[in-house]
C-alpha cells in the first residue's frame, strides 16, 4: 500500500520504537529487551530502544534527542493505553519540531502484560502490535488540531450540596451558570439531615446560606423542577434543552407567604409528605420545607382537585393576592447554550424493603436512616422529639450497619458514610430519648478527618458496639423480657456467641445507590456509568472529576458514594476545570474528521444518510460528496460505507489500518 | 400434562400420609402422575455428609431413569418431588452437573458404565409450584367443596423448599402454601418462623437439640393462635407432630396442636374421606372445627 | 472447657497452611476466601449455639489452616443443612458445603467425633442406600440407638410403636429391583471418603 | 500452519475507542488475564469498520475476528452501531456462502465498565477457534478490486 503522495508524509520513514518497561508493569510479562531487538528489524526503524519509564522526562527526553540526531520522523511508543499517555508523547514529539500526528502507540500494558500470564506469550504479543504501529506508523501523515470557540456559560444538572457549591464557585469568578433541579427545591439529600459529622452543626444551618446565595446571585439561573432532555453539541459548544415542568404557580409572583396552603380546600393534609420521607402529611399545594430554594409553592397535579378532577373552589387562587396560582401553566420546553456541563444528580437510599430479614415494611417502628434524620430533625414531622409511631418513647435503639453495603445480594460495594452517620444517629438518639443504643456493625470505617476521635466520643458515651451482622429482626420471644419487643439476632463476633438483644426501635443504615435514571442520564449526556449506576471518571486517581467525554464533568455522589466534605472538595474541583476549559477560550479538537477525494468520488450519495450529524451533502455542479468539516464529529461511519474509497477518515486512513492489520498478522 | 412421580424414602414411611393425601388430591385435581419405576434414595443429607460424589450419583440415576422414563411422551420431562430434602439433593445435583464440567464428566462415566444417560432434560418440581403456578389458585377455589373457613393455619415450610436451590417462591418469607390454603378459605398466619429449621434428623441423633428446635416452632404457632400448622415435608411433619409428648416432659410445657400436610388440608377442602388422606395416621387427631364449616 | 494450665497458643508451625486449598477443592468453590468473619451465619443458625465452634469461626479456623480443630469440631455435625447460613451471607460464601467437605474429611480421616450419633446415622444411612437402593426409617433409627445409646432406644420405643400401629414403620426394607445396576453406579464414582468411612 | 495440537488461533480485535477499547483498558487494570490471542486494533466508532476490514484480517492470516463496540443506544455517535450490525449481518451471509464458519467472525457489544466480559468473549471466542483449526480460506480473493475477486470466490464456493 503506497502513501497518497500530497506531500504531508514527510519522506520515507525513519522510525524510532521505544518500549516502556512502565517499571515492572509491563518487564514482568513482556521480554523487553526481546521486543526492541525485534523492533529493529522491522522495515524503516532507524532506532529501537527501552527504558524504564518512557513517561518521565528523562524518556520523553530520550525521544527528542533522537528525532535530532538520527533525523527520525516517525516515532512509536510501546507502553500503555493511548487513552493514558498518547497526548504526554504526542507533545514530545512536537516539542522535537515534529507533527505530532507522526506518533503511534501500540498498547501493552493494558492490554498485554496486565492481562497474560505467560511471559513469552505476551512477549510474542507485545511483538505483534508493535510491528502494528510501526506498519501504521509509515503512513501517517501531519496533521493540525482544529480550535473552536468555547461558550463561556456553564450548565450544572442537580442543586444538591455538589451543584450549588459547583455553581457558586463558577459564579463568583464571574461566569454564567444555569443551575438545573428536578425537585420543586434545591437543597438535596442534604437539606433533609439534622447535624452532619463529625462537628455535628446544623446541616440546615450551614446549607440554607449557600441556598439563598444561588437564588440571589447574579450570574447563576435557577430552575428548579426541570429536567434536561436532550443534549447536542460536542465540548465547548452544547446545545440543551430543559424542560420545565408546570408548578402551577406562577415563579415570579409568588412570594412564599404560604396562605394559599392554608386556604387549600383540603382542610386536613393526608398526602405523604415527600422531603419528611412520609412521616407526616402534605397538603397538594405545599412547599417542601420553611426555607425552600426557591421559596415558591407548588402544586401536585395528582392530588390536586382542580388539576385531577376538574372541579375546585379553587380557594387557593382566590386567596393569592398576587395572583400568582396559574391551573393553566403548561410544561415548557427551552434551548440554552453552554461550554461545559457539570453532573451532580446525587444518589438515592437504598431500599431496605429488598432485605426483608430487617422487617422494615413489616414492624412498625423499623426506619431508614434517612426517615430518622427527619424524625430528629427540629423541622420535622415530631418537630425532633425521638418518638415511636405510636407517641412511646423508644427504651433501646439498634441501629445496623451496612444494609444494601457489601453484600453480594444488593451492593458489594462499602457505602462509605453509613459507619460515619450511625455513628451520629447513635450520638443523637442517645442525647434525645436516653435509650440504650446498640450498633451492629461488620467494620467501623472511620477514615477522615476527626472521624476516629468522633468513634472515640460514642465509645465513651456507652454507646453498644457489637461487631456482628444481623441476620435477622424479628418478633418471636423467647424470653418474657422480648415479649412485645423487636428482637435483633446477631452473632457477637469479639465474644464468639449468639446474641439476642430486644429492643423498641430500629435503625437501618441504608447504603447508598445511583439513581434509578442513571443510565437514561449518562446517556443523555454521553459518559459512561459502571455497572452499579455510577458515573465513571476519565480516570480514578488522575482525573477524578472528567469523564470521557470533554466538557462534561462530575461532582458529588453521582460518581460513587460520597460524604458531604469530600462532594464539596470535588465539586469545588469539577468546577475549577470547567472553568480551565472555558477561561482557555477555545477547545482543540482531534484532527480525525474524514474527507472526500473528489477525484474518485463518483457522487453515488451513499454516505450522506450514513453521516449521524448530517455534515456530508452533495456538491451537485461537481457531483461529488462534500464534508462540512465542522460538523464532522469523526465516527468513520461515511468511510466504512463508500463503496469507492473516496470518503477517507484523517488518523483513520484505510491504508493506515490494512498496514496495522497486517503488521499485528504478519510480524514475523 | 402428566407428571413422573418421585415420593422418596420417608413417603413410603413415616410421611405415608403424604403420600396418600397427595395423590388423592392430585387425581381429584386432574392431575395425571407416574411414579419414577425403580427409583432409588436420593442422596440425601445424611449421606452426602459420607460420600458426596456419590450422593450425586444416586440423585443422578433417578434424573436418568426420569429422562429415560419420561423422554417417549416427547414432552418435557417434570419431576414431583414432595419430600423437601429429595426436592433439595435432586435440585443441588442438577445445579452441580450445570456448573461443575469435571464433575459432570465423572458422573457421566460413571452413569455409563451402569447403563445409564442423563442429559440434563428434567425440570425438579415441587407440588405447591404446581398448584400455584400450573393449576393456579381459581383451578383449586373451583374444587372447593368444604371450604376451611375460619380455621386458622400456621403454614410451616422447613428449610429446603425453598433454601438455596428452588426459585418459584421467596426465600425469606414463602408464600405459595399460604395462597393454596387461604384460596381453600383458610386464614394463614403471619408468622417469621415459616422457614426455620425444625432439626432435621437431630430430632432422632441430639434429641435435646431437635427436639428443642421443633418445640420453639410449634410454640411460636400456638402462641400467635393457630388451630394447626401445615406442612409440606415428611421430616418436619414427623418432627412437629411426633415428640410432642417428649417435649412436655423435656421443657415442662405443653405444646399439643395437630400437624398435618397441607394436602391433608386441601383433601379436607375438597371432600375427601379421612381415609383417603390417611388421617388417621396422625398421632395428634386433626378434623376440621365445626365452626369453621 | 477450660483447663488451667493448657496452652492457649498457636505456632505457626502447627497449622496446615495447604488445609484451606484443600477443602476449597473438595467444595469445588473458593467462595470461603471473600469471608468477611461478619457472622451473619452464625447468627442466622438455629443450631450455632450448640457448636463448640459458631461456623464464622470455623470458617476463620479452616483458612487459617487450624487443621485438627476443624476436623475434630463437632460444629459439622450439629449442622442440620438447612441452609440459613448459605442463603443469608452475604458473600456468598457456601458454608453448608463447606460443613459437608469438613464432615466427610474427618470420616476419611477417622476423626470424627466417636460415638456421637450424627456420624453414627450417616454411616448406617449410607449402608443401607448400598444394600437396597432405599433407607429404612425404622431400621435407621434402631440402628443409630445401638451403636450409640441403647437406653435411649428404650425411651423412644414409645414413638417406635405409635408409629408401627399408625402403619408410619415399615418393618421390611424396600428394596429396589436394579440394585445390581445402582451398586455398579456406585463403584463407578470415583467416591471421596466414603471408600474407607465404613472400615 | 502446523499440526492442530499446536494451534494457536490469531484473532484480530478492531474495538471502538468509546466504549470496548475503554472496557479492555479496565480489564487490564483489573488484571483480569485472558487468553493473549487476541491483537486489537482501535477505530473510533464500530461504524467505521469496514467489512473489507475484516476480510483483509482473514485474508492475512487471522484465524477469526472480534468486533467489539457500544451497547445499542450508548453510541457516541448515536448510531454507528446499529451501521456496524447491519454490516456484520451482510457479512456473515457472505462468509457463509464462503465456506468460512461463522462463529469464527463475532460481533460484541461491551461497555465501557464491562471489563470482564471483554475477557470472557475473548476466552469464548479463542477456545471455539481453537476446536475449529485454522481457517482454511476456499480462495484468496486479491487485496485490490476486492468486489470482483468476491464474487469469483463467492461463485467458485457455491460450484
């Protein structure tokens, strides 16, 4: 297969190979040594050479030098992933005087030696895809990076605790933020907590401040109950659309005086409230909580007389002097445009009915953790006395770790803020009722900052810690003492012996889950999400708040369990590189977009239904295919498809992948 | 659809009675069944304490003799398994032959060389898989001729109907024996001992450990006000109903409530004789309260 | 029980550290290695508190390589199979099977509790299935009361006799017809243990 | 090739970067090892893979192929899948016709974050090679005007 000849292939090859031992990684199943003698017998490699870390600047160096003194000008690195390292090599190339686009990295690492047992069959392998790139390598050809002007505003999705922080931190440097919630408030997860660990200050106390920051601040738009519903548009330029979903009342006019909830023809509330976690009743026109962000009602179409059924005094609207009840509001559907987008979509309990062992859904007085949060909450449905269901006060509390944590048949995964938050609900029950708390957990996880002293705290308090898993709660006595009670059966693992202990209450400390939308939302926005639900990060240590796809960004426990400091430190972090990308000013974007040879195009229109982003029409004077080159996104689909090999793809050549194939087939 | 039949040791026994009511009901019901010709013990838990290889091996031969059996009706072959235990060690040596290459190699050779072949066409049922799912609970409202109104059931599942193999019901809190009989008008109990064990053959090897077992469960069920409990295995009916009076001397309470099998229940729903359904086995006589007619 | 002046520790040099392995092969599942020691097994067994050993800590003792504490439990034989443990641990570790693989080592070796009725029943189970294709309740247990306890036979001769004249005995063993053909499937497996259990 | 004991399948892998390149990534930094071989090669989407892609792998040498691209509806590019599931449909009518037996040629949708299955298809795909033997080609259809030479073999295979 022959170069095209337009001049961008800078000569005949002369190739330098250098292979990584990435220290042990790669040395201990591939024959290093081996791979670089083979690599100088490959056909145009000037220079084949090793070394321990080609990542580091004395091996980047080592490239340089090269290029200069065996005029090489075409260089492959055998390493690791080039979604890890190929833009590190890419620049040492350039920073030789070479395109950078003469590079090729031929992976074996990741996909050799982490994955072979056999060290001489990952050698044989390593040797393969070598020859690969280094077949590959001949034929690329210089290419140029392509700037694009980057939209300064920036689109945060959820207004918990990750996205407002993330939306002030954007909004102070003086850039537009919209700020996108799907409940009525912003607020999340974290406005329905009483105290927070390990300082126990008042969540609501630290958190409404920053609420009534996001609605006042000039450079942030808030819309709560709205949801984003398409996205288009690649980094830099993304195109969403949100929809707003109708509350009835009209935003701008209600000022939050709540007399129209009191004027609701329902006299009595008998809908489950909601943000209380059903505790306490709501009436269909409510507001979740006092300090609500934004501090309007809302109406629920379900509950609602008017809005279900048709027929209403409508006492409501006759009791707004503002006129600001609207039962004709419609749903509403807007454009906006922004240069990055940060996910903060949060997480959802766990729910312990899928663990029925724990009663929850059978004895009356089994809670989340989340329902007692409300039920000590001063705001809440008891207004933050520790009462029972039936008014009584609770004389032993257990309180079990890890439900949905760790185990095979829900979440394997450690949740990460339950040892912390048990710790807290055992702190606050005993202050609150003076009852006798047992915690049952698996370990005590108490990783953080003055969270080991905070255990210490609770072990001086008399706290019960009992290391063991319940099997089961259950309410059938054996004893006159369990008579009436809730019994925990659990073995106490430092004694050795099974335990039954009754107690009158319940806690389950419910792990924490992606939401049940995750896939539909990392869709929607094009990242990737393991299988728990979670959002992935382009990489776990090094880019813990990327993703794969530019311009979108992660905060908070979208990404993975989370407690409240460490979703503020990545949220503060998430929007420092939003703000890198948009303060840059542009975005370059990989040179891979295909093109038409014109020459051969013979104008069969074959390619143009092919093209996702309809960037191919046909020029109908010359009769050939054009390629609107900004609109090209380079997927190769319209190449794949001519039927003449006129539709080409920059980085992707045909020519580029027949040498690869035959150079990782026929290497010998 | 006619069902192969695979009663096991302890119905030819102690679990007669189940055996009996079983198959009256069945045939009232329309059930067509065949017993399994020549089968064997199923390998059940005491011997795979012994040899478990071979306790795969005799739960084996019955699968083949069933395939072989069951095979020309060009149907697939579905295997009635009442006793609780053959339902576990006849489910646990398929799960094995699925999962394990090496052992399903050696005890192909050694089916072999005994004549025998089984590949893997059987489905293991258990009767109250079928009458909730094959029958259905309209099919058994129909048959109802006596219905158990306001007799009070404690439903007694034990521990391998339903733990770890079979899938037609919850592991934690079953339900499909309490559908059967509320559909035949009895009221169930809502009770957490549905499928705690009742000591299995410790009742016969540590009888102070057995025994103490199957008094909990049936104290539990008296104390929350059952006028019986059902059961739907010979070695927990055996172990319930049997050493009641041994335990009023052991633990100086009395705990005397009948036990009978569900399908003891059902035939009573659906008019059959106390012959028929061999109450008159029971060493705790059981009719149906007057009250509840 | 305690006794004053026993050694309470262990060395290193004691242990099998190749015990593990092998009861990981014998189960046919390594599900013994994820045990987070949380348990939950110990506290969903009805029979734990009558173990010299809960399983968690049999299971500690057994990957630990605590070869003749675990063969010589009697916690294999207090368990009743009735797979709590199984279902509800939540690393799904196959703790009933690893009951049955402890049960049938010890037999192998020999070292099984002597005289306690479990193994006892076990062993006169698996002679009978061998001479008959079937078991015999009846002969079961009059069996098991002799090589253990014959006063006990005496005390459950009540149940015996309820049980004969409510036809629930069988006096005469069945026997299947192909026995020829089970007993050849039998020596066909290549059986663990079981070969020399009944020396 | 030599004698079948001694076989040892090649396997071209062409993975979009999206998500079944990232995915084998994962498998590698999960240290989950399979069977080595398998070469990838890296396109940016499963719709730019050209059947004649694969045809050149089997031509070269490769004993089977392995596509590997985004579960239906994940495409970065919206739909460059569902193109590649056309394709390898088409493809497979033709190597049928060839004589060549399809499981040898196998079409996979692996997720970003489904590293494991990337070594369980890689071991499935290898092991069932590794029963076929080494692909025998009925004739050697020539590198260039492919169409032509296609439809000869197509032609000589149905004779």
């Amino acid at each position: 297969m022959s170069n095209n000849g337009n001049g961008r292939t800078n000569g005949s090859p002369r190739i330098g190979v250098y292979i990584c031992h990435c220290g042990i990684n790669i040395a201990a199943k591939v024959d290093v040594e081996r791979v670089t003698r083979f690599a100088e017998t490959l056909p145009g490699v000037v220079v084949s050479k090793e070394y321990k870390f080609m990542c580091s600047d004395p091996g980047q160096e080592l490239i340089q030098k090269d290029i200069r003194e065996h005029d090489l000008n075409r260089i492959v690195v055998a390493s690791c992933s080039p979604l890890m390292h190929e833009e590190t090599f890419r620049k040492a190339t350039a920073n030789a005087g070479l395109n950078p686009f003469y590079f090729q990295m031929a992976n074996i690492r990741e996909h050799v030696s982490w994955v072979t047992k056999d060290k001489d069959l990952g050698t044989e392998k390593a040797k393969a895809l070598v020859a690969g790139a280094v077949r590959r390598v001949s034929l690329h050809q210089a290419l140029e990076k392509k700037r694009v002007d980057v939209h300064p505003d920036v689109l945060i999705v959820g207004g918990g605790i990750a996205g407002i922080h993330a939306a002030l931190t954007i909004a102070n440097s003086g850039r537009k933020v919209l700020l996108v919630e799907r409940e009525p408030t912003i607020g999340g997860h974290m406005a329905m907590f009483d105290k927070t660990f390990p300082t126990l200050d008042c969540a609501a106390c630290i958190l409404t401040p920053k609420m009534s920051q996001v609605k006042d601040h000039p450079n942030i738009t808030l819309w709560s109950y709205s949801e984003v519903t398409k996205v288009d548009g690649f980094a830099g330029n993304f195109t969403i659309q949100v929809t707003r979903k109708p509350r009835y009342v009209n935003e701008d006019e209600c000022v939050g005086c709540m007399l129209c909830i009191d004027s609701c023809v329902y006299k009595q509330a008998r809908v489950d409230d909601e943000f209380n976690q059903g505790l306490s009743k709501r009436k269909p026109i409510y507001i979740p909580f006092p300090q609500a962000t934004p501090p309007v009602v809302v109406i629920d179409p379900e509950t609602c007389m008017q809005l279900s059924k048709g027929k209403c005094k409508q006492l409501c609207a006759e009791a707004c002097e503002k006129h600001a009840i609207d039962f004709n509001q419609k749903e509403e559907v807007i454009e906006v445009q922004a240069g990055a987008i940060i996910l903060a979509t949060g997480f959802k309990t766990f729910n312990p009915m899928r663990i029925p062992e724990y009663g929850y859904g059978r004895y009356l007085n089994v809670y989340t953790s989340l329902e007692v949060e409300r039920l000590v909450n001063a705001s809440g449905p008891t207004g933050g006395e520790v009462v029972l269901r039936d008014g009584s006060k609770p004389k032993s509390i257990a309180i079990i770790h890890c439900v949905g944590s760790r185990d095979h048949k829900t979440n394997k995964y450690c949740s990460r803020v339950c040892c912390m938050y048990s710790l807290k609900l055992a702190h606050l029950m005993k202050e609150r009722s003076n009852a006798e708390v047992y915690n049952f957990y698996i370990d005590m996880r108490t990783p953080g900052k003055g969270y080991e002293e905070f255990y210490d705290k609770l072990l001086e308090e008399g706290t019960h810690f009992i290391r063991g898993r319940v099997a089961e709660v259950t309410d059938w006595a054996l004893t006159d003492a369990e008579e009436g009670k809730m019994i925990v059966r659990v073995e106490d693992t430092l004694v050795g012996m099974p335990r039954r202990i009754p107690v009158d209450m319940v806690i389950l400390s419910v792990g924490l889950e992606a939401q049940p939308d995750a896939d539909d939302v990392r869709r929607l926005f094009g990242v990737s999400c393991s299988k728990q639900g979670w959002f992935t990060e382009r990489h776990p240590k090094l880019a813990p708040v990327s993703t794969a796809t530019d311009g979108v960004f992660l905060a908070g426990a979208c990404q993975g369990p989370k407690d409240i400091p460490d979703t503020v430190a990545q949220a503060g972090a998430a929007a420092a590189e939003a703000l890198a990308m948009i303060d840059k000013g542009f975005v370059e974007l990989e040179p891979n977009t295909a093109f038409i040879d014109e020459e051969v195009c013979s104008g069969c229109k074959s390619c143009i239904p092919m093209c996702p982003y309809t960037a191919i029409k046909r020029d109908d004077e010359k009769k050939v295919a054009v390629i609107n080159e900004a609109l090209c996104k380079g997927c190769g689909t319209c190449v794949a498809t001519c039927p003449s090999g006129a539709a080409q793809q920059n980085l992707f050549l045909d020519e580029q992948i027949y040498e690869e194939i035959e150079g990782v087939l026929n290497y010998v | 659809m006619t069902y192969l039949y695979y009663p096991g040791c302890s119905l030819k026994g102690t679990g007669k009675a189940y055996d009996e009511s079983l198959l009256a009901v069945m045939k009232k019901l329309g059930v067509e069944q065949q017993e399994i010709d020549d089968w064997n013990c199923c390998g059940a838990t005491a011997y795979m304490a012994v040899d478990q290889d071979r306790a795969y091996a005799l739960a084996s031969r019955n699968l083949a003799l069933a395939e072989a059996q069951g095979r020309p009706n060009g149907k697939p072959v579905e295997v009635l398994t009442p006793c609780n235990a053959c339902y576990l060690v006849l489910l646990k040596a398929q799960k094995r032959l699925e999962e394990d290459a090496l052992g399903k190699r050696k005890l192909a050779g050694a089916l072999e060389s005994a004549g025998l072949n089984y590949e893997g066409k059987v489905s293991v049922r258990h009767p109250l898989d079928i009458f909730v799912n094959e029958l259905g609970l309209d099919a058994l409202k129909e048959k109802t001729v006596n219905p158990l109104n306001g007799l009070k059931v404690a439903c007694y599942y034990g521990c391998q109907i339903v733990r770890p193999y079979s899938t037609f019901d919850d592991q934690y809190d079953p339900v499909a024996m309490d559908q059967v009989l509320e559909a035949m008008g009895a009221e169930t109990l809502k009770w957490p001992l549905k499928t705690r064990c009742c000591g299995g053959s410790m009742t016969g090897t540590i009888p102070e450990v057995g025994m103490r077992l199957s008094f909990i469960i049936l104290k539990e069920a008296k104390k929350r006000g059952a006028d019986v409990i059902a059961t739907a295995c010979p070695l927990c009916q055996f172990n319930l109903e049997c050493y009641q009076n041994e335990m009023r001397e052991e633990f100086g309470e009395a705990v005397d409530i009948p036990v009978v099998y569900f399908s003891q229940l059902m035939g009573k729903a659906m008019g059959l004789s106390d012959r028929e359904l061999g109450m008159q086995r029971l060493f705790v006589p059981f009719a149906v309260p007057a009250a509840s007619k | 029980m305690y006794e004053w002046g026993r050694r309470r520790i262990k060395y290193e040099s004691e242990l099998d550290p190749a015990f593990c392995q092998t009861l990981i092969e014998k189960t046919g599942n390594d599900s013994i290695r994820n045990c987070i020691q949380c348990g939950t097994c110990s506290s969903t067994c009805p029979v734990s508190l009558y173990m010299d050993f809960t399983p968690r800590r049999l299971v500690a003792m057994a990957r630990e390589g605590f070869h003749d504490e675990v063969l010589h439990s009697f916690t294999p034989w207090i368990c009743a199979s009735c797979y709590s443990c199984t279902v509800e641990c939540p690393k799904e570790v196959k703790i009933t099977e690893t009951m049955y693989a402890i049960k049938q080592m010890a037999m192998d070796k020999g070292v099984h509790p002597a005289r306690f009725p479990v193994p006892v029943l076990a062993r006169e189970f698996y002679h009978q299935v061998k001479a008959n294709g079937r078991t015999n309740e009846g002969r079961l247990i009059t069996q098991l009361f002799l090589k253990t306890n014959p006063f006990k036979l005496i005390k459950q001769s009540k149940i015996g006799m309820k049980l004969f004249f409510s036809g629930r005995l069988d006096v005469i063993p069945q026997k299947i017809k192909n026995i020829t053909q089970l007993r050849t499937l039998l020596k066909a497996v290549n059986g663990n243990g079981g070969g020399r259990a009944h020396s | 090739m030599s004698d079948a004991a001694a076989f040892e399948p090649r396997i071209v892998a062409f993975f979009c970067n999206w998500c079944t390149y990232t995915a084998a990534d994962l498998t590698g930094v999960s240290r989950m090892a399979y069977e080595p071989n398998v070469r990838v090669i890296r396109v940016m989407c499963s719709g730019r893979i050209d059947p004649e892609f694969i045809l050149a792998a089997l031509r070269e040498g490769a004993d089977g192929v392995l596509i590997g691209g985004c579960h239906p509806g994940d495409c970065h590019y919206i739909e460059g899948n569902y193109k590649m599931l056309r394709r390898y449909r088409l493809l497979l009518k033709y190597l049928r016709a060839m004589g060549v037996d399809e499981r040898r040629v196998r079409l996979e949708w692996i997720a970003a974050s489904e590293g494991d299955k990337v070594q369980r298809v890689v071991n499935e795909l290898t092991w069932t090679i590794r029963e076929l033997g080494p692909l025998a080609l009925p004739v050697m259809p020539q590198p260039e005007g492919a169409g032509a030479s296609e439809e000869s073999a197509l032609a000589e295979a149905n004779a």
